[in-house]
C-alpha cells in the first residue's frame, strides 16, 4: 500500500519525467532523452514499434527532421500506483510542428493551428535512475488535415 505523501511525490516524479522527455525531445536532444526509458523501453509512435534506446534514439530522426520546429504542450497527466515500483499515466498533449526546410530559424516561427492533439499511454517502472518510461504508447485523437 502507497501512503498519500509517497503518492504525491510518485506523481509528482512521473509528470516531470513526462514533461522532461517533451522538452528534450523539442531540442532535439535524443541522447538525453533515451535516458528517461528504461534499458528495453519501447515507444509505439506514428504506428511503428522502437525498441531499446539505440532504436528509440534513431526514431527521433524519422519522427521529426532536424529542419522542423516543434513543441509539446503537456496538458495533463492522470497516474495509477500499481505497487511502489510500478504505475501507468495518460498524458494529454498538444504538439506544434513548423517546417520550412532549413535548419536555422528566425524564433518567432509563423503559428498555423495544432499539427496534432493525443495521448501518451505509459506504463513507468522504478529504477535506480528513478522512475523511466518501459512503454510508451502515443494515441492521436485530433490532426491537422493535410
């Protein structure tokens, strides 16, 4: 059983990974990003399954050109304690996504409606690193038309 403090900071550990692996991810700082799964962590993202880090990081390429801007809003997270080194979130997200094919931008970038809106589905495990992500599921539930 889970106390309310050890909850909280649980939550609490989770989300910000959440919010870290968005921001490292914008910055196009893959070899950090790994980082926050665990060693045989998967992500299933734009239909394809990645699997351990080495795969995970060549993913961020294909997901997303060097010459695109993009960033994540973190909208919420909803966390279920399984045990005290186990537990599942949803996130909401809302992404942005500008490209123009060069790999210098002048900040601020034109703003065109939410390229897409979803869910990340993950399942966390405790590790000695903290907690890490060992599945990573993204779910969209609105895109932009083409």
């Amino acid at each position: 059983m889970v106390g309310i403090a050890e909850r909280r900071d649980i939550e609490h550990d989770i989300a910000a990974v959440i919010v870290k692996l968005a921001h490292l991810g914008d910055q196009k700082d893959a070899a950090h990003a790994v980082e926050l799964f665990t060693a045989a962590g998967s992500w299933k993202r734009g239909g394809v399954d990645y699997a351990g880090r080495d795969q995970l990081r060549d993913s961020y390429a294909k997901v997303a050109p060097a010459t695109a801007v993009v960033r994540h809003c973190v909208l919420g997270t909803a966390v279920e304690i399984e045990g005290p080194d186990r537990a599942t979130a949803i996130t909401y997200y809302c992404a942005f996504r500008y490209d123009e094919d060069t790999v210098t931008h002048q900040l601020p970038v034109p703003l065109d409606v939410p390229f897409a809106m979803g869910e990340w589905h993950d399942r966390f495990e405790r590790t000695r690193e903290g907690w890490r992500i060992a599945r990573r599921q993204t779910v969209r539930v609105f895109q932009r038309r083409a």
